[in-house]
C-alpha cells in the first residue's frame, strides 16, 4: 500500500493504533480486510486534503485554442465559462484563441506565444500536422498539460483526449441512413471541413465501412474541406454536384449545413435522410425547421469539465485518477431538442 504520509497522520485519520497502521501497511501479521479498507481510506483522504490545501490561493490560467467555424467555438467557449465556476479547488480563468481558419504557423505561434506566457493546461482543437505535433510536445516537455478537444493529435504526449466517440458517432449515422433508406442503389454524400482532423477521419471511415455492411449498393461521394465555412463547403459542393443525380443522403461532419442544404435544394436535389453533428444555433434552427432529420450531439460541457479535471490531476491539485471517458453519441431529433 503506497503513500507518503507519516504513519501517525494515517492513524489519526483512521482513528486507529500506530502499530496497527504500521501493520496494514507493511503486511506485518494479521490485519482484518475491514481495518485494511480504513487505512486505504484514510490515504485517500490526507490526499484530497492536501490538494485543497495546496489549491488554497492559487490561481490558474487555461488557454483553449480551436479551429472552428464561430458557430462551434462559441460552444466550447460558453461551456468553459459554466463550468469554471464549480471548480472548487482554485481560482481558475480561461483564455481564448478562436479562428475559423487557422494555417499550420498560426497554430504554432499561438502555442509558443502560451508556453512564453505561461499556462497550467492547454486545450487544443486543431489538425494533425506534422509541426502542431512538435509543438504539442514540446508544450508537454516545459510542463504545460495538453488536452485534445473533440478531434485527437496523434503521436503526441498530449495529457489525454477529451470528447466524442467519433467511430461510434460514424457508425450511428450509417445505422439511420440504412434504416431510413434501405438497401436499394444510391449515392450518399458526406462532408468533412478538413482531411486533417483526425476525429472527422474517424467518423468518415467508421461510417464508410458500416454503411457498406447494411447498405452494399450505397455510393459514397466523399467531399472534404470548406473548414466548416458556409461559403467555402458551398464551393468545393457546386464542383461535385453532377455528380450526384441519384443522392438519396447525406452525412456532414463538419458543418456548413445551411449551406449544404441550399445548394443542393438549388439544384433539385432532395435526400431522403440528413444526418448533422452538434446542436450549435444554426443547427438547432435547421432541425426545428425540419431541414435536418437528426443531430449526432454530445454534451460539450462534459468535455470540458474532463479537460479541467485532466488539468488539475496533472499539477497534484485533484485526486481523480483513471482513464478519461469518451463521451456517448445522443441522437437528437425535432421532437427531443433541449430547451
């Protein structure tokens, strides 16, 4: 039994003898499991104790940096000022680079412009890129805790991943098209705002494949980029939408919906089933005007509140310990919307 407390606090917690303490700890003689049980917990107590004590007073910056349409980063940025207050243990501020659009060296700079300034954690959106890896590890390597939001940055010493079960979220989309549509031919369109994130090529790949196992005659058009931005997914869709007479779906994971559907709806294209990610404001009207069938969505302030317990555990300031868990696609239709 591992600790780092001197027996006599351990006993005075546990409200027992020295030498049974002494015992329990060291396997020296008999000790009844329940005396164990008291020891073990009273370890654990000191521990909590400690963390608020050393949490006493200290202030805490934790810098969130997502590349996302404006739709999407003023979610994650609501969600980090609700739950900031109930963080107990310390005084904690939030501070915010959000872009639509955010080149590899912009990434970069506004990273190593943190590390410069300081930070106790860092929570990241952004592409898997060769030099966003390097900087990633190197914010680790000065003690700066990384958290990846939503999509992941691989081959990295980032802390943990904090956000949906993207393969999961691809296959539950494969499963209401083929349930909606059947097993009859067919093209079925699906969008991602960026080849590099990773969370996207998962949901992509996840989907592709499942779809195929219900749905053999199905035809996936695969479009890629736009970044999410209504005008630049309207773009690189008008080059492709010849393509696609026969669309009877669509799967779009990374925004730009309103701009999907209007152009399709331009070219008198209409698919039976549409199938969106997050309940952002945008998508919220959609789905209330009946233009979206259903919502993957997951609860953003979850995510959060992971990423602030990841930070804390990092700097001895929290006593949770154990996997962080990914967090479970809800299907959302326009009768099941929160208020």
């Amino acid at each position: 039994m591992t600790h780092r407390f001197p027996i006599k606090e351990i006993a005075r917690q546990a409200g027992l003898g020295t030498a049974t303490v002494d015992r329990a700890l060291n396997a020296r003689g008999y000790v009844s499991p329940q005396t164990k049980l008291r020891v073990s917990a009273a370890i654990e107590e000191l521990v909590e104790q400690e963390s608020q004590l050393a949490a006493r007073g200290r202030r805490l910056f934790f810098d969130f940096v997502v590349e996302a349409p404006m739709r999407f980063s003023r979610e994650v940025k609501t969600a980090a000022e609700a739950v900031l207050p109930r963080i107990g243990t310390a005084v904690c501020r939030s501070r915010f680079v959000l872009n639509e659009i955010m080149e590899e060296d912009e990434v970069v700079v506004a990273l190593m412009r943190i590390m410069k300034r300081g930070s106790h954690g860092v929570c990241l959106k952004a592409r898997d890129t060769p030099r966003i890896r390097d900087a990633v590890n190197t914010l680790s390597t000065n003690n700066i805790p990384v958290v990846t939001l939503v999509t992941d940055i691989g081959g990295t010493d980032r802390t943990t991943y904090v956000g949906l079960d993207n393969a999961g979220a691809g296959r539950t989309a494969a499963y209401l098209v083929a349930k909606t549509v059947g097993n009859v031919a067919g093209s079925v369109l699906t969008t991602r705002s960026h080849e590099r994130f990773l969370g996207e090529e998962e949901r992509e790949t996840a989907f592709i494949e499942s779809l195929a196992s219900h749905c053999a005659q199905q035809r996936v058009v695969a479009v890629r980029g736009g970044y999410g931005v209504s005008e630049e997914t309207a773009r690189l869709l008008k080059d492709v939408i010849q393509d696609i007479p026969d669309l009877c779906a669509v799967y779009s994971m990374g925004g730009g919906n309103r701009s999907i559907l209007d152009t399709l709806e331009h070219n008198g294209l209409k698919p039976k089933v549409f199938v969106a990610h997050d309940l952002d404001q945008e998508n919220r009207r959609l789905i209330l005007d009946q233009r979206l069938d259903f919502i993957l969505h997951h609860d953003l302030r979850s995510d959060v509140k992971n990423a602030f317990s990841a930070f804390l555990t990092y700097h001895h300031l929290s006593s949770e310990h154990g996997e962080t868990p990914l967090s479970t696609v809800q299907i959302l239709t326009p009768e099941n919307i929160p208020k």
